[in-house]
C-alpha cells in the first residue's frame, strides 16, 4: 500500500505537481467578476522569491537598535543589507528555469533580486499558474481590474516563491480622508489643573504642540538628514498653502521654507488645486512646521507597473525605492493603514521584510495606526472586530495611536470615539509573533486583564501601539483658507516622527548615527513617555474593545512622548 503510494506521489510529481499558493474565497466587498479576462491583455506580475536569510537580518536589526548591544548604531550599507534578502542561486535557477520552459523572462525589481518582474498575457498567466485571471470591477469607485481568486506554482518550486503580486489582492478602498469635525467650537477656558496655555486646549497649532511635549523651535543643528513623508493617492502637496501656514503658525521662521521631492513610480506633485490632497497638506505643514530646519522631502508615489491606484503595491514600490538609495531618509512618516485582515499574508510578510531591511539601514520609519479603532467602529458591512492596523502590525516600524486634550479635560487621553468621531488603531496581530522586545510588557498586560487564548484577540501576535500622541483639533491651511478642527493619527505620527527628525540631526550633528529602528529603545524606556491610563479604542457598532491601563496598553502604548526624556536617551547612547 504504502509503497503504491509512493509511486503515485512520484507520477504525479513528474507530470508536473502544481500546489495552491494563495487563494481566497471572493473578492472583497465592492468588486464583482465581469467574465474572464481578455486572452491577450498584458498583465506584469511580480513575483517575491524566498529570500536567503530573512531571519538574519531580523536578528541583525535587533542589534544595531538596541542600546547596549555592542553592534549598536552599526546600520548595514545597502550591500550588505541586499545580502541577507538576495535569492539563493538554486532559488534563481529554478525560478527562471520555470519561466524559460514557458517561454518567459523576468527581469529584477530590486537591486537584491528578490523581486522580479515577468511580463506576460493573460492566457500565458493562466497556464503558467493554473488560474483563472478574470475581470473585476468596483461599480463605487469605477476601478476594473484583472484578479484571480487562486493561483498555483509548480509544488519544487513552493519554497522558492513567496507570493506573486497581483494576483489576489484587489485594490484596497481608499480610507476617507482625516475629518474635520466642530472640535474649533469647543470652549476654550483656562483649566487650573494644567499648565498648558489654555488656548491650546482643543486647537493644537505647532506652537501648542511644541509646548506639551517640550519641541524646541530653534532650528536643527545639522541638515545632513532627511525627513521623508510619505504620499499616496495622487495626493500632492500643496506648497502656497505650507507657505501661508508657516505665516501664521511659524511666524518665527522663514515662510518660503520648503520641501523636496522623492519620486517613486513616477510619482508627481503638481500645484493645480484639483491635485491638493488633504493627508499630504496635513503631512508636510505638520512636518515642516515642528521640525524646525530639518530638510523635508515630500515621497510621492505615482500608480506604478499597475496604472491602477493601489496602496499595496505603493507601500511596496515605496520601501523598495528608498532600498534602492545609498542613503534614505533617516526619518519616513507614513499615514495610510489598512486592516490586516485585507491583506494577503504573504504580501503582508514581504513588505514588512522590507521594513526590516530599513530598519537595518538604520531608517526610523514611523506610522500611524488609523483612525478606526480595534475594527470599523461604526460598524456596518465587513466589519471584522478586533482587526489590527497594517503596516502598523509589522514589528519593524513605530506605530503611533492618538490621543486628544479637549477644554474638558485635565489630561491629555485617549482620542474619545463619542466627542472626536474617531477611534484610535489598535490590537494584537494574526499574522506576526510578538517581537522579544515587547514580550515583558505585553505579557504584562494580559495578564492584567485577564486574557487567555480563548479571549477574542490573538495574545500571541506583534501589539500596536507603541506610543501616541495628539490627534485632535489642529489647524491646517487647505487650498489657501485657513481650517480649523482637523483630526486624526496622521497628525500623532507626524508629530512624533518630526521629534525623531529633529533629534537624529543633533545625533547627525555630532558626528553619530541616526536613531533607526526605534522599539528597542522605546520598550527599554517607558518613562520618556507619559502615560496614558484612560480612554478605549472600541471594536464594531461601538462596543468596548481595548481600555487603557496603567503601563502599556493596546490603546495608547506606552502614552505621548517628552522630548526632554527622548533627547537625554538620544544623546548618551
Ligand atoms: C515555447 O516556444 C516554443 C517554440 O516557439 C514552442 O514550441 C512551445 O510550445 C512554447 N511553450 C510554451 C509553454 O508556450
Ligand atoms: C470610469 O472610468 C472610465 C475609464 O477610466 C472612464 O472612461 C469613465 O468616464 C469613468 N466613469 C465614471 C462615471 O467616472
Ligand atoms: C519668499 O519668496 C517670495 C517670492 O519668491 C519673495 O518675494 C519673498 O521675499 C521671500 N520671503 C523671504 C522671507 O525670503
Ligand atoms: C495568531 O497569531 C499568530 C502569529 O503570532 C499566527 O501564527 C496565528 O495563526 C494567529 N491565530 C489566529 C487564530 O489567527
Ligand atoms: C467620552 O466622551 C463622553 C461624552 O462627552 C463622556 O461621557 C465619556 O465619559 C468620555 N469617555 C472618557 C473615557 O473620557
Ligand atoms: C474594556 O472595558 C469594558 C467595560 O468595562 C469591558 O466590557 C471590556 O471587556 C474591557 N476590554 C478588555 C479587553 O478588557
């Protein structure tokens, strides 16, 4: 018997096995399949190889970002970091033998080689990976593109190919802007139980920010660092209106200060007004406006191979970007989150890898944790609760929750879904472990309240977030006019990562490296951090999900940062 089955196996495997590599069930809510895709339509699709020692380099990251460790600061060159994540020779080679027996050529993504690109139709598409590409549309936002529901390698090449991109992975829903509610109205009095200027309390200019969490206004020391943000969307910066914001809110500093450009698919940043996008004017004039001298670069990543506008492959086409620089930004802020319930695993797994080889690089890559709490708050359709922000989940990047500090309170807390309209991003991961640097806290909080592997959340996973700041109540300039109440975890995000950007230019300054990854540090130090005991970030149709407690918590992290705290640690490591 045993032996018959045997041979069956080897048959089978002769004849040319294929197995599975990702599938799913349907598309995502919003799309519907028209019929199947035109034979001849040209489809580029990129395939992730395995890469030769990704656990490597994740070790590597933790030393070079761990105060103490002897390798600390020692950020690899973009050699050395394209040596752990290049293919094996075998992988290479039977990758392209594959394609050559069909009769198709790839050519590399990325300089390591772990991505490549193959151009091929339709028809070749579904021979070559026993799938079924077929036309989708998306009626909502008018979007027609070719997806498969399920898609197969040859089973000896299994291990060699992680994930092939795009295949079954549709075009994320862009989130709705950052809204602009009646936070301006509030009432302003001064409140005795705080020293923050009362006119602060519910209107965060840069001023009133720069004076809770001690942001000094001079201006950096060096200007040999970057601070990149990072656009998406086709939504540009909007240069008239940075100019009036640092008018009024930075009447201290030269108004014409400006930032550059960082093109990534062609990316661009035209000034018509059609073109102003309200996450990257809140970006940029928050980023210039607190990181007072340190050169800003505006990171506009265009649609890409897929001409469709897709935050998947921008997240990707934009780390392997900066990848590909001598030298990236030291600082990145990136605003845009998803769930990590709409993402494909293994696309998941591969940009996150790419973060860790940023990290390695000594990149400091800061993201906010999104604006719907441990789900969709508002509940309604595909509501999933307990869904963790993606690529907040990745335990390469800082993810940074909000907090708000209304006229009505004596303390800074957690972003109140009732009066803001928002929840604060935050929760324990399903597909990433729970990296060694939170382990001690996190168990911690479990423990407090009384989780177990029946509760409804995955206590094993990476917990987001790390830190918060302000989300609440800020002003922006939009398309010339002055705009009051904006909010969201973009502003928390940009905020911090402007305190990074300003303390690696006095590192930079004083001949040091950078900061690069932050959560070593972060997790080593809790008290440069204020914390946050109160508030909740709730799960679907507003019931409690995650509450703050004292120490960390899947609310606020560890609270919002003091720049004095952070400062003293940045100088003695
Ligand atoms: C590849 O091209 C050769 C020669 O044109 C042809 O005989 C063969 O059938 C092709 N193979 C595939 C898989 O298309
Ligand atoms: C939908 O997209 C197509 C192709 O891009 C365009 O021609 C058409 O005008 C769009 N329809 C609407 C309603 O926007
Ligand atoms: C800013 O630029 C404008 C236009 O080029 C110029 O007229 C103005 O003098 C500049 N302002 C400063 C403070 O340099
Ligand atoms: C929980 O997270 C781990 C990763 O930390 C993952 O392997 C596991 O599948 C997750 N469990 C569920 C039920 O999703
Ligand atoms: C949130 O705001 C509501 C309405 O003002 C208030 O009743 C509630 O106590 C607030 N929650 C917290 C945790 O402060
Ligand atoms: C948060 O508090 C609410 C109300 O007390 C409670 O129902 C819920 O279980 C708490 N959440 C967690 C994760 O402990």
């Amino acid at each position: 018997m045993l032996k018959a089955l045997g041979l069956l196996l080897l048959v089978g495997a002769a004849r040319g096995e294929f197995t599975v590599l990702e599938r799913r069930d349907s598309p995502p809510s919003g799309f519907s399949r028209v019929g199947p895709s035109p034979p001849d339509t040209v489809l580029t699709l990129r395939l992730a190889l395995t890469q030769n020692d990704i656990s490597g380099l994740q070790e590597r990251v933790y030393d070079v970002s761990t105060p103490g460790n002897s390798r600390y600061g020692q950020y690899l060159s973009k050699e050395e970091a394209e040596s752990f994540v290049a293919p094996s020779e075998d992988t290479l080679n039977e990758v392209n033998s594959w394609l050559k027996t069909n009769n198709l050529t790839s050519s590399p993504m990325t300089a390591a080689g772990d991505w490549i690109a193959v151009s091929l139709t339709v028809s070749q598409a579904n021979a070559l990976l026993a799938a079924d590409f077929s036309t989708f549309q998306n009626a909502d936002i008018n979007q027609t593109v070719h997806r498969t529901l399920s898609y197969s390698v040859p089973t000896t090449l299994k291990a060699r190919i992680n994930t092939v991109y795009p295949t079954v992975t549709f075009p994320a829903a862009k989130p709705p802007s950052t809204t602009n509610t009646k936070t301006s109205t509030i009432p302003r009095r001064s409140l005795p139980t705080t020293s923050i200027s009362s006119d602060c309390l519910g209107n965060w200019t840069p001023a009133c920010i720069q004076e809770l969490y001690g942001i000094p206004s001079t201006p950096a020391t060096s200007t040999a660092n970057t601070f990149g943000v990072s656009g998406f969307y086709n939504e540009f910066a909007d240069i008239s209106d940075l100019t009036a914001f640092l008018k009024t809110f930075r009447p201290d500093i030269d108004p014409n200060t400006t930032f550059s450009l960082i093109s990534v698919d062609n990316g661009i940043n035209n000034q018509l007004p059609a073109g102003v996008g309200i996450t990257a004017d809140i970006n940029t004039q928050y980023a210039v406006g607190l990181a007072t001298g340190v050169p800003v670069a505006f990171i506009s990543t265009g649609t890409g191979s897929t001409g469709t506008i897709d935050v998947f492959s921008g997240l990707l086409d934009q780390s392997n970007y900066l990848l590909s620089l001598p030298q990236p930004p030291q600082t990145v802020v990136q605003g845009y989150s998803v769930f990590e319930t709409d993402m494909p695993p293994q696309l998941a797994e591969s940009i996150c890898n790419s973060y860790a080889q940023l990290a390695a690089r000594g990149v400091s890559y800061i993201v906010s944790t999104g604006d719907y709490g441990a789900s969709n708050p508002m509940g309604g359709i595909g509501c999933t609760p307990w869904a963790v922000p993606f690529p907040s989940s990745c335990p390469f990047v800082t993810a940074v929750g909000g907090t708000e500090f209304n006229a009505d309170e004596s303390a800074e807390s957690a972003v109140n879904i009732s009066t803001a309209q928002f929840a604060s991003g935050g929760g324990f991961s399903n597909l990433f472990n729970r990296p060694r640097y939170q382990d001690a806290v996190v168990s911690a909080y479990l423990k407090t309240i009384g989780a177990t592997s029946m509760s409804p959340f995955n206590i094993s996973g990476r917990a987001v977030p790390d830190i918060s700041a302000m989300a609440t109540g800020s002003p922006i300039v939009l398309q010339g006019l002055l705009s009051q109440g904006w909010e969201g975890t973009l502003f928390s995000a940009t905020i911090f990562a402007s305190m990074i950007s300003l303390l690696t230019s006095e590192r930079i300054a004083a001949g040091k490296p950078g900061l690069g990854f932050l959560n070593p540090l972060i997790y080593q130090n809790p008290t440069a951090f204020t914390d946050i005991p109160t508030g909740s970030n709730p799960g679907c149709t507003l019931t409690n999900a995650f509450n703050g407690t004292v120490g960390w918590d899947p609310v606020t992290g560890f609270g919002s940062p003091i720049y004095s705290k952070l400062r003293e640690l940045s100088n003695k490591f």
